[in-house]
C-alpha cells in the first residue's frame, strides 16, 4: 500500500485541484480528509471546466473511489447540490463512486448565518472568511453538540442534539442581531434530506482499513494551505481546521503509517486571499501582472487574490511542520515574459536578521522580506511535458527554489491544463 498526501504549502490555492487530479489516475482511493465547501478546487479538462468545493478532485476520473472523511464540516445541503451538477456534465456519483463518513459533522444554516454576521460586526477587523459557516461548525463539532451525519438516521437523537444546539446558538443569534432559530424548520429541512445524504454514508475508517490490507494506493487531498493551519498558520488570519499533512490520519480515519509520502504544493510566486500578514505582496504594477496572467480570483469568492514574490522561508516552515517529502511547483508559466524576478530569502524584524515565520501577530505583520534577485526568461514555458522544453533560466529558478526550500521538485505544472505536468519522481512508487 502506498499512501501519499497532497497538502498546500503557501496560503491555499496553489493548484491542488489539477495536481490531485492528475495524481488521482496513479491512486485507487481518493480521500477529503479536513475543511469544508470553502475550498475552492478548479479543474480544467479539455473544453470543460469543473468548480470542486467539498467533493474529491478525483470524483471526474471514474473508476476511482472518492471519500469526504471524517475531518470534513459537511454541507448536506451544497453537497447533492454539488452531486446534481456533476450530473449535468455527464459525471454521475452513486454510492458506489462517492462515500461520505457516516461520523461527519454537518454544517447548517444556523452556521452560516452566525458566520455572516461576525464578519459584519467585525467591520475593519475582518479575518476574510468565506462566510459559509465552516468556523462556527468545527466550534460545535469541539464543542460536542455538533449534527453528525449518522444522526440524520435517527429522530430521537437529533431532536437532542438540535435541543442542545439551540442553548448555544440562542444567546448567540440575540448577540449578533439575528432572529431566533427555529428548531422544527431545521428538523424537518434536515429530514427531507436524510435518504439522500445516508445513501453515501459509510463508515471510512472500514473502508479504508480494507482498502490498506488490500494493498490499494490511496490519496489523501487536503484543502486551503498549512500556512492557514489553525494551529501553525498566521493565526488568527486562518482557517478552522488542521491543514497539515498529520491530519490526513485523523481526519480519514487511518493510522499515521498509512502515509508514506507528502506532497507540498506551491506556486511559483506567492497569493493570499483575505486578511492577514503577507510580507513579499506586491501593491504595484508587478502585483498586479502576475494577478491578470495567473487569473487570480478566488474560486468561491470571486475576489482578487493579492500576488507577490516567492517566500521560500515561508515555504520552507510549512514543508517542515507538514514533513512535506517533495513539491509540485504549479503556475511556473505565469512568470514568463519577466526581465527580472525575486525570491524572499529571509525577513528582517528590526535589526534581526530571522529565517521563519514567527508566531506572534504583531511580529508577523512587521516583517520584511530579504531578496536575492534572479534573471527571467522570455520565452513560453506553457505546456512543457518535459525538463529539456523548459528555458535555462526557468530551470535555474526551479533548482534555487529547491536549495531554498531543503525539497526537490517532484511535479511541475506549466499550464491549467490536465496533462501539463513535467514528471521528475512519481509520489506513489515506493522509495528503499
């Protein structure tokens, strides 16, 4: 059995959508181990292009087995939402394609609505959520007074858990302006789902403890970026689960030593979207190039994503917390063209010269980058397939990033496109 877990090493949206996808086609099992429907995965596939949000991106390969763990926030509601639109592109999800841990907590409207107006009441200190309630349900899911999906199978159980609910959300929604929450319309909104939804459910840790003794090679695709972790990101500018690669085990449902191999994604220059510290952004013309040739607007939110330079010191905290072994660098391609480009090797905090990402949030946001700069290249890297397509220059980018980081470049991807991607060590063949 080979295991391998594609985690985000920037701040989300480095291009896992088209990575696991591609990697999907070497895997048996392909596992959602944490987050919810604010990940915004794209995939472009010949004339069609498919906007993921809680499903697995390998859910258009078919053949494959898709998993949303246990570690998922799941939305009934945008899931068959999700389910019918794939339907419409000729992508059909049974029980037999699509399994859904039947321990997963569910996000409700109650969710959303607390989730909207926090970030309303927060005026100018916003952290940038998506407002879809992923936060405000991982806090009843610690809080263990969460709607898992089991209960929808059960009517006595999820007249306790709604009761407990309201005890909590009650004083929340008089707090935050809202109005009270009806406990018999969510009941009766959740019911009329129920045989839909428990159709997928399964226990996944079952599925996968067969799928590990079978010997089967089993994905792991994780959502947003370590550095938006809840636990090592630039908190609280984060999200509300563990991104890093060690929640792959507890989020699906496995022992640690079904992993075997982590991989880091990153993109060739550095994007964040909302709030927070982003100490290489580009608030100019620069900035604003890389964001139009990259297409840089978020998936769910449509909002522009702010652009600058590669961090490798960044990058390099994130491959450590998350043990990543290798990178797929995508979107090299959006850098051609420039004369000149630069890589943060370090950050000054003062008259400190630090080469990590600190804790504290005064100090995270007063940190400067340090550059070294590099010559660009002008012609096309879009669409390589192979290292001798690639400019010499581009590829003398590529090897600093490396040495930057301490982690070889496993994939690279040169374009959206499902099957540009440059080879140089496959993740699921086993290393002596």
């Amino acid at each position: 059995m080979t295991g391998v877990v594609v985690v985000g090493a920037q701040w989300g949206d480095e291009g896992k959508g088209k990575i696991v996808d591609w990697l999907s086609s070497r895997a048996d099992v392909i596992v959602r181990f944490q987050g919810g429907h604010n990940a915004g995965h794209t995939l472009v596939i010949g004339n069609k292009t498919f906007k993921l949000n809680l499903l697995p991106s390998g859910v258009v390969r078919g053949g494959k087995l898709s998993i949303i763990g246990n570690g998922v926030v799941v939305d009934p509601w945008r899931l068959l939402e999700e389910i019918d639109n794939m339907a419409k592109e000729g992508v059909s999800l049974g029980p037999d394609d699509l399994v859904l841990a039947d321990n997963a907590c569910l996000i409700l409207p109650w969710h959303r609505d607390i989730d909207a107006a926090r970030e309303q009441a927060a005026g100018d200190a916003q952290i940038g959520t998506t407002r879809r309630g992923i936060g405000p349900a991982y806090e009843d899911k610690v809080g263990r007074r969460a709607v898992r999906v089991a209960d929808l199978a059960d009517p006595a159980a999820l007249d306790l858990k709604i009761e407990r609910l309201i005890a909590h959300h009650r004083p929340l929604r008089v707090g935050l302006g809202l109005d009270e929450p009806d406990p018999v319309a969510l009941k009766r909104d959740l019911l009329a789902l129920a045989p839909r939804i428990l159709s997928y459910a399964q226990p996944v840790w079952m599925r996968l403890e067969q799928a590990v003794k079978l010997g089967r090679r089993i994905l792991f695709e994780g959502a947003q970026g370590v550095m938006l972790d809840v636990d090592h990101g630039t908190y609280p500018f984060v999200t509300s689960s563990n991104v890093v690669s060690g929640q792959a085990a507890a989020g699906a449902g496995v022992g640690p030593g079904a992993v075997n191999y982590v991989l880091g994604l990153v993109k060739a220059y550095t994007t964040r979207v909302g709030a927070g510290p982003f100490p290489t952004e580009l608030n100019d013309e620069i900035g604003q190039r890389i964001g139009a040739q990259g297409n840089e607007f978020g998936t769910n939110t449509g909002r522009a994503r702010r652009c600058g330079w590669f961090d490798a010191v960044m990058v390099r905290q994130a491959c450590a917390v998350s043990g990543v072994n290798g990178l797929a660098l995508t979107k090299l391609d959006v850098l051609d063209g420039f004369e000149e480009i630069r890589i943060c090797t370090g950050y000054r905090l003062g008259d400190e010269r630090i080469d990590r990402f600190p804790a504290g949030m005064t100090d995270q946001a007063n940190v400067t980058p340090i550059y070294e700069t590099m010559r660009g290249w002008k012609q096309s890297t879009r669409g390589a397939r192979s290292w001798t397509q690639l400019p010499g220059e581009a590829v003398k980018y590529v090897r600093r990033l490396e040495e930057l980081v301490g982690k070889p470049v496993a994939l690279l991807s040169t374009s959206p496109e499902r099957e540009d991607v440059i080879l140089m060590r496959d993740p699921f063949e086993r290393q002596v």
